[in-house]
C-alpha cells in the first residue's frame, strides 16, 4: 500500500465557528480565512446577534478585520429568543445575507443566556422559516441540571426533536457538533429530502470530536483545553461519528465549531467550554480521516455536502495539504493576550501549504 504524501480538496468550507468581536475576532479570523473560503458564522456575541441590523453590522466588521487579499465570506446566523417573530425571519431572508437561524436552548453553552426557554414560544417563528426556507441550526442539549451532562444530547433528541421535526416536517435542520452514536442514527435514519433532493435533516462534526473521547479531558490531569459543549464521549461515540463522518452520506458535513477562549478563561477554577481548533482545522481532519482510510471522502465532507444543504455554489479554487511533520505552536497571540490550539505542542502529520 503507498501513502497519499498530497491531498488536493475544493476550497472548504467550514459551516459552524465562533469568531468572536473586536480583538479576539482580529486574531481568530486569519486563522479560518487562511484555510477556508466561507463560513457560518454564529451569533452567540455578548449581547447576541438577534436583528437584522446586528448582523449586517457584524458582517462588516468581520469584512473589515479580513487580512489584505483574503477571499472569505462570513455567512451571516441570527439568534432566536422567545422573541423572534415571523416578521424578523421574513426580513432575514429577504435580506440574503442570514443563512440561518440559531437555536440556543437558554444556559445550555456559552453566551446563550438570552436564548430560548421553551420551544412552543418560538413556534410562530420556526412556522415562518419553514415557509422561507430558512434553516435552524440547533444546538442540542437539554438544560435541565437533573440529566447528567454526558446524556444531554439524547435526551434533547428525544425530549426536543422528534417532536420539532413532526410539528414542522419541512424544515431545514442542522444538528450542531453531534457527539453520540445516538445523534448520528437519527439524522441517518432521516432519509426525508426537499424538491432540489436536499436533505431535511443534516449535522455537523467537529474534528475534536472525531479525534478524542472524553479521556482526552482528564489524561494526568485536568486537560481544560479538551472541554468543550457538548462534552466528549466516551469511544464507542467517536467511533460511530467517524463512521458517520467517512460514510459519504450527505448528511453530515464539517463544522469545527472553533470557539476561541484566551488561556486564562480556560486555565481557571471555572473554565469556560470551546476548542480553538481554526488554527489547524484541516489537518486535524486529516488525521480523523486517516484512521479510517478514508482521506478521498474528506472533499466531499469539507466541500460540497454542506454547500449544497445551504443551496451555495460550491467553491472555485482548492487548498492542498502535503504529509509534512510539523509542531503545533503552544500558544497564539489572542485579543492582547495567548490561546491555546487543540493538540498545542504536538506534532502533526498534515500541514495545509499556503502561498506566501
Ligand atoms: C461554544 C462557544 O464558546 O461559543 N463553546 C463550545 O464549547 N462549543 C458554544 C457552542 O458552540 O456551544
Ligand atoms: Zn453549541
Ligand atoms: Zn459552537
């Protein structure tokens, strides 16, 4: 058998990242510009993305903040509250800059204080994006303190989202970061398709969570840089995303979900939750991809299958990776401060070649 030492992909995309403001969204978003041509940007800002207004603001401060030359384009998510009303999304579509919608079960992450309390307040919205053909991203986690943090995600399944897709079969749902075996059975088992043969129901997958189970956040010690929401599972989970994210099916597509925190926020006797994983996304896909062989289906996941479940046009243009060991730093300058991206210090065998 030879080794593939070259990997060639369409210019991917990366369909769930935190960005973040001000100075932490000057150094978080070279990282992604660099490898990725677009990105759905989430709207979970102190205070929230929740208006029209505020996201074409946002938008041009991410443009703005976009290093000389760069070709990337934010894709532009808006934050429900029980206040989101039908108008809102009728104007969000009209407006072709919001791609999505973003459901936030309140408290269930970070910054999502404002976010939903019960799903039934926000019916009227949700009536209207399927009308619109807006999408809802979710993320899935009940909130309730009795359920057991590793079980939150089944639980939303089954509490939350069976009846959500019966109330409103023709909307357009991405499951945000799946990380159980349960959650990649459900939207597998959603065979339901649009009139373009676009998938009703669809997730994305981190690359951490294809790469660790939740060992990672306690080997020798308390490893804060490998807590993120929903938490890791054990290994039988990430088997079964990697299964989901190698099969070819169109359901699932990459999000990273990079959510940058300074180390300090991290580093602390109440850590904040989110990997910061921008900084070397594809090749930690890479690696995921590798331990099933599997590294000619990483175009389709990191390219097409998400552009399409958006109705986007798939990218002009490739990036490509070579099989050349380099070190990831320990830290990165981050909002006057450092962070600390995932596998900091450790070698990696991929490394995306960049044109000076
Ligand atoms: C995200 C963040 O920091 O904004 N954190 C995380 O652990 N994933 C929020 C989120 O995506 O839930
Ligand atoms: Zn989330
Ligand atoms: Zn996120």
């Amino acid at each position: 058998m030879t080794t593939i030492q070259t990997l060639t992909l369409t210019r991917p995309d990366d369909f769930h990242l935190h960005l973040r403001d001000g100075a932490a969204l000057r150094d978080a978003l070279p990282w992604t510009a660099r490898q990725f041509a677009r990105a759905i940007v989430m709207p979970n800002l102190k205070p929230p993305v929740v208006r029209l207004q505020q996201a074409l603001e946002y938008r041009g401060r991410i443009l703005a903040a976009l290093p000389d030359g760069s070709e990337f384009t934010p894709l532009m998510t808006l934050y429900l509250t029980d206040d989101t009303t039908p108008a809102m999304v009728e104007e969000a579509r009209r407006s072709g800059v919001v791609h999505a919608f973003k459901l936030y079960p309140a408290g269930a992450t970070t910054n999502s204080d404002s976010g939903v309390t019960e799903l039934k307040r926000i019916y009227p919205a949700l009536e209207a994006m399927q009308r619109v053909r807006m999408p809802l991203l979710i993320h899935g986690e009940v909130t309730d303190p009795e359920i057991d943090v590793f079980d939150r995600e089944v639980v939303f399944i089954e509490r939350h989202l069976i009846a959500l897709r019966r109330a409103f079969p023709e909307l357009k749902i991405v499951l945000e970061h799946i990380t159980t075996a349960q959650a990649a059975q459900f939207v597998g088992e959603a065979h339901e398709r649009d009139a373009h043969g676009v998938p009703r129901l669809a997730a994305t997958i981190t690359a951490h969570h294809l790469l660790h189970n939740r060992n990672a956040m306690f080997k020798g010690g308390m490893r804060p840089h490998y807590y993120c929401l929903p938490v890791l599972k054990r290994e039988t989970h990430r088997q079964a995303l990697l299964d989901a994210a190698t099969s070819g099916d169109d359901r699932f597509f990459l999000g990273t979900d990079s959510a940058p925190h300074a180390r300090h926020a991290k580093e602390a006797a109440c850590g904040c939750a989110g990997c910061f994983t921008a900084a070397n996304a594809l090749e930690l896909y890479c690696a995921a991809f590798e331990q099933r062989d599997a590294l000619h289906r990483l175009d389709d996941f990191a390219s097409r299958f998400g552009a399409a479940f958006y109705g986007l046009p798939r990218n002009s243009g490739d990036v490509t990776l070579k099989r050349t060991p380099w070190n990831v730093p320990e830290h990165l300058p981050y909002a006057d401060t450092d962070i600390v991206p995932l596998h900091a210090g450790e070698a990696m065998e991929w490394q995306v070649q960049i044109d000076a």
